[in-house]
C-alpha cells in the first residue's frame, strides 16, 4: 500500500472501518509480461497482451466447460493499491473525480474486473488475450462473459 | 450459506483453505424488489426492475461524476451463496458445468458482477434499473461501464 505522501492535491482520504466484513481466498494468480504498475497499460482496451491464468490445483475442477466460451471476466485483487482514497486526481483526467466514477485500481475494496479472450485451456492454465495488470497478481475469480447481461454498446460516459 | 443436503447429483464439494487471504468491506446495501432468491429474476438481462444502491455514508464523496455515466458495474457480495462447489448442476441446464463456466451465486468468492442502467444520484442513493438480487444485498464496489473494454457484442457461448 502506498503512503500518504501519495495524495495529490484534491484528492480525499478517509479513515477505513475497523474491521472487515467478509473474507476472500486467493484462487491463483495471473502471469503477464508487466513486472511494475509503471510498464501496466492503461486498461484491457489498450493491451493486445497475452497473459496467463494459473489457477490454484484446488480448484481444477471448476474449469470444466471453460473452453466453450470465447471471453472471459477475471476478477482479481490489485493488492498494491491503498483503499482509502474517495476522491482521485489521475494524471489523465487534470481534476478530482470520486473514485466510483473511476476505473482507477484505488477503492475500498480493490477488486478489478477486466474482460478477457480466451485463447485456450490446458489442465489448470488458461492463455488469455488483453491482460493489463501486474505479473503475479491475485485471482479471485473467473466467470464467462455473457454478451447478453454485459454488453451495452450504447452505454456513455463523459 | 445452505447445507451439504442441497448438493445434486454429480455435484463436486471440496474444502475450502482454513483461512482467508485478504478482507473486505460492506460499503452499502442494494434494495430491490425481491425478498427471497426464489423471486429473483435469473440474471440482469431478465429484469427491468428499478432498485437503489443505498451507499453507506462514509464513501458519500466518492460519487462525485458518477451521474455522468448511463451504466455501473455493481459488484455485490452473495452473502446466502456457499462457496465449495467447483462443478455445479444448474437446474436449466440439467448436467454438471465448472463453477467458473457458471455465473451461479455459488463460488469461492462470491462476488457478483451486475451491469444496470442509471437513473439517477441522489446523496448517498443511487436509482438503477436492472437489478437481479435479494433485497438487502451487501454493496462492494460501483464502477463506471466502459464499451471501450466492456462490451464484446461477438462473444460467444455455449
């Protein structure tokens, strides 16, 4: 986590709970050729990268049927990013913006979400096309990407 | 989370790790129409229904900008899911499919992911259409939709 020396002017912290809700475990980890945030892209739009997801054995066999899908969400935990920040100034944007209203990897519970092709799926590897994150992080989840509850071409943003 | 006397036939439970690898917090609740999960539509596709996202007061500033965008991703915790199935056999589709070829409520992290529109922000309330959880339901994260690298309109399935 990074110290409080990295707030940027505007920006707003606040003090987290005492105490967590709820726990999660860590299912595997996925390796890409991004061994700092520094050399990370920007987001998945902006990486033709191919990465790898290498999914804790305990959990093989919920990979099966995996390989009908063409896309896939992998869900992952950004564990060097602080949690307590509302309010983020990103170098892009030149102003404070609430982090809900942001893809930044710093939130209460920084959980990222990022869309994925899969390219293929052998024993409990999956090679995976657009991965944006740091070599090694956590995974948390894998689900299929469904056009019909997550496509919204239309959808606009500022 | 349900007994082991609601796994079907070929279902596959396993043990799940003694202990947790990172916390999370409950940063608000989704209010929706649904009291039970037999009432709850399938998935978001499936429902036109208007919900609130009540944010729990300490993250208020972090919606600053967030009405600027027509669609969120909610993530939300499933908190009555149990989380040690790996294969599963959904009623619909009447033989076993890996958990991770699955967006059933049941997995080891139970975290849901949720595309709906916004309607409105008001204070700490926001006014979604689309939502497909119990009433209630812990509240981990708001992002804003990005077609940019969220929507796969080509996207295949079984």
């Amino acid at each position: 986590m990074s110290g409080r020396s990295d707030v940027r002017p505007g920006e707003v912290a606040i003090e987290l709970p005492p105490s967590y809700d709820a726990g999660i475990y860590f299912i595997g980890r996925i390796r890409t050729p991004f061994k700092s945030r520094a050399e990370c892209p920007k987001n998945t739009a902006e990486s033709d990268a191919v990465g790898r997801v290498e999914l804790d054995p305990l959990y093989a066999a919920g990979l099966e049927d995996l390989a009908l899908y063409s896309h896939l969400w992998l869900l992952y935990w950004m564990n060097q990013a602080r949690r307590d920040l509302v309010q983020q100034a990103p170098a892009h944007l030149g102003h404070t913006r609430g982090t809900f209203a942001l893809r930044s990897p710093v939130r209460p519970n920084p959980i990222a979400l990022a869309a994925v092709q899969l390219i293929g799926v052998e024993g409990m590897t999956l090679t995976v096309r657009k991965v944006d994150c740091i070599d090694g992080t956590p995974l948390l989840d894998i689900k299929p990407y469904f056009a019909s509850t997550d496509c919204f071409p239309d959808a606009t943003r500022p």
